[in-house]
C-alpha cells in the first residue's frame, strides 16, 4: 500500500532528526549532516573527514584534506549547537559540555515539536489515502463495503505508525533527561 510506505518514510525522517538532537554524550550524527562550502560546492562534513569520538563527551573531525579545515570549522560554528570547534593542527575537536537542567528541557521541546511534524506528515498521508479512495469510489472502480474496510485499514496504519513515533519520542526524551 502506498500510504504505509509513506508512513515508514515519515516515521524514519523523526529517526533521523531526533539523531541530531543532542543528548549528554557525544554522537557523530550530530555533526556528520552539517554542510560545509568547500571546493566552491556544499559537502556534508562526513564526506570531507572522519568523525571520531575517542571520549564520551568528545568528537574529533579529520578531514582529509587540510583545506576543509576552516570551512568545516566556519561551519560547525554557523550551525549553532552550542559547541566551540578548536583546531589542533589537522583534527577539529568539539568538546561537549554537561548539559544543564534548562537544556536538556529545551532539547525535549524541540523533540516534541520533531514528533508533532510527524503526526502531522502521517495524518496528510491519511487524508491523501481517503481522498483517493473517494475517487475510486465515484469512478465506481470500488464498492462501498470495501470503501469501509479500507478506511478502517488506513487508519489503523495512522495509529499504529503515530505510536510507533511517540515510541521513538519517549525513547529520546529518555536519553536526553538521564544524567
């Protein structure tokens, strides 16, 4: 069914936002979809380095090539995760602060807000479902009675894939709040 595979795209977009919230230790996918300009083009730092974290709180870019230094440096600054690139000789270090209380807080929102454009983008592949089923229906390429069973269907998919997101949530907003 084309309305699942929606769903299981929409519910693997939250995956791999949430990937980018950061929680109190250090995650190389927290940095590894920046862009950087480098050779008059944009380039994910993960194809200008290796991304290392030798400490829990800590990460190490290496690029491979000394002249994505400061554009990567440039960029991790612009993203503005709060996090202070130092450059030592051909490494980028970031090193990660305790979170705060306040923080952690503002990180759990911003998850929330992540899971809320996900009900959202699953309840727009709903309406898209029905819509289309109401077309088949007046172009009489489908009976009433399986109109019914087929509505039931497309919103037991929204249930189940809105719990599998606010599965995900309560798993992250776990991760950010544990010390």
């Amino acid at each position: 069914m084309e309305a699942e595979d929606k769903m299981i795209k929409t519910e693997q977009v939250v995956v791999n936002e949430f990937a980018g919230v950061r929680t109190g230790k250090a995650s190389a996918s927290l940095v590894e979809n920046i862009q950087a300009e480098v050779y008059g083009s944009m380039m994910r730092i993960r194809e200008l380095g290796g991304i290392t974290s030798p400490e829990p709180r800590q990460l190490v870019i290496q690029p491979w090539d000394n002249a994505a230094l400061q554009p990567i440096e440039k960029a991790i600054q612009k993203a503005n995760l709060g996090l202070s690139p130092v450059v030592q000789g051909r490494l980028i270090r970031l090193t990660f602060p305790e979170l705060s209380t306040e923080r952690r807080q503002e990180f759990v929102k911003m998850a929330k807000k992540m899971t809320e454009d996900g009900r959202v983008a699953i309840r727009h592949v709903r309406r898209d479902a029905l819509e289309e089923l109401k077309k088949a229906v007046k172009a009489s390429e489908t009976s009433e009675e399986e109109q019914e069973q087929v509505e039931k269907e497309i919103q037991k998919l929204t249930d189940q894939y809105i719990g599998k997101i606010d599965a995900h949530l309560a798993h992250k907003e776990k991760e950010i709040l544990t010390v």
